[in-house]
C-alpha cells in the first residue's frame, strides 16, 4: 500500500464548476496535511494546509480531513482555465519527513 | 528574491560521471530536503537536513547518492557513478521548523544520463 494515494486522472471539468480532489495515507500518525499545485515544467507550489478535522477555506479552495478515515481532499470552486494543473497530496508524517502522492491532473475545460 | 535557488538549472552527463548539484535555501529556514521526480510521479523523498545535521535519508537511496549541508547553509548532493535510471528532476526544498512542514520548492535541476 502506497503512502499516500492519489487517483492520477486527468479530471475535466467545465469551467465555472467545482473541481473535487482526493487522496487517502496510509499512516495513522500523519500529522498535517498539504496541497501543492504543479504546472507543467514547473516545481510545487504550496496552496492549502490543514492539521484539524474539518474545512478549511481560502478563496476558491477549501481543503477537508477526516483523520478517522484518514482522507484530505480539495475543492476548488468557480474553477478557471488557469487552474489546470497537477495537485499534490502531501502528508507529514510526524517525523519531517513529508511524502507525496503521484499527484492528480485536472483540465480546466474553457 | 529571497527563494529557494538550484544550480545548475540543466545537467546532461555520460553514464558513469558524478554530478554535483547545489541548493541555496531561504536565509532563515534551517530544514532543507532533497527530492527526486519524474515524469507522471510526485516528488520522492531523498533525504533531509535539520542545520547541519542530515536527519534521514531514504532507505530507497543507494550509496552512489551523497547530501552534504555544512554549516547549515546551502547543501550539495552528489551523484557518483551516474545511470540512466538517474534522470530525473531533483528538487530541494526548505522549511522553517515550525512543526508544520510548509515547503518551498526551487526551480530544480534536470539530470539526463545519456
């Protein structure tokens, strides 16, 4: 079982709509949780944290945990064109180490 | 800009040469990780730096790979012996240890093995 886990996609969606992203991990004693976006070329960029069960929210991006089901995920609302991108999962696990997931591909459809 | 900086930006070298590549972190973090991504994957943890202290390094990573942080200022990895299986970006990272683990990523350095 992979750390952290990512459905790779792509994920379309129109523009305007909420993109939903999600990713599971693995170790119950993960204690903050992260997400980057990565365009093309590019090298990660951090765009949420959260450390609490709950929401999250800023902007157009609210991030969710459920440590009991050890699940985070990601919306974005109002999506734009210009927020096609890789999104990375990231999770610490208690020691500083801070792994990823494979990343999920979302395409903005204008 | 104060970011995080990797020189080189490109390397291309001959299967067998060692390469040297360098990170300069944002001044005041003390945590610096090195990671390693190729194409359709998420960066892979390498290891990481607390000050000067290498603090873990992954278990995945063979002895032909070095880190070096002196001083707990910029740090240096090196790969000896290089394969083609090397080619990759190879992303460093710094953090403040705040307990919260808030990466900051640079440009990164392209490595192709030929």
């Amino acid at each position: 079982q992979k750390e952290v886990e990512q459905n790779s996609g792509p994920l379309s969606v129109p523009e305007g709509a909420i993109a939903s992203l999600n990713c599971t991990y693995s170790d119950r004693g993960s204690q903050s949780f992260f997400w980057y976006r990565q365009y093309s070329g590019k090298s990660p960029e951090l765009i949420m944290f959260i450390y609490s069960n709950g929401d999250k929210e800023d902007g157009r991006f609210t991030a969710q945990l459920n440590k009991a089901s050890q699940y985070v995920s990601l919306l974005i609302r109002d999506s734009q064109p210009s927020d096609s991108a890789t999104y990375l999962c990231a999770v610490n696990q208690g020691y500083q180490k801070v792994t990823f997931g494979t990343g999920t591909k979302l395409q903005v459809i204008p | 800009d104060t970011g995080v900086s990797q020189d080189p930006r490109h390397k291309i070298t001959k299967r067998g040469q060692n390469v040297t590549f360098r990170c300069d972190p944002i001044s005041e973090h003390n945590r610096l990780y090195w990671y390693r991504q190729t194409l359709g994957q998420g960066p892979e943890f390498l290891t990481y730096f607390q000050n000067e202290a290498q603090l873990e390094k992954s278990r995945l990573l063979s002895d032909r790979f070095s880190a070096e942080r002196p001083k707990g200022s910029f740090s240096t990895l090196e790969i000896q012996r290089t394969e083609q299986g090397d080619s990759a970006m190879y992303l460093c990272a710094s953090s403040l240890d705040t307990g919260n683990e808030k990466l900051f990523f640079g440009s990164g350095t392209q490595l192709s093995v030929l």
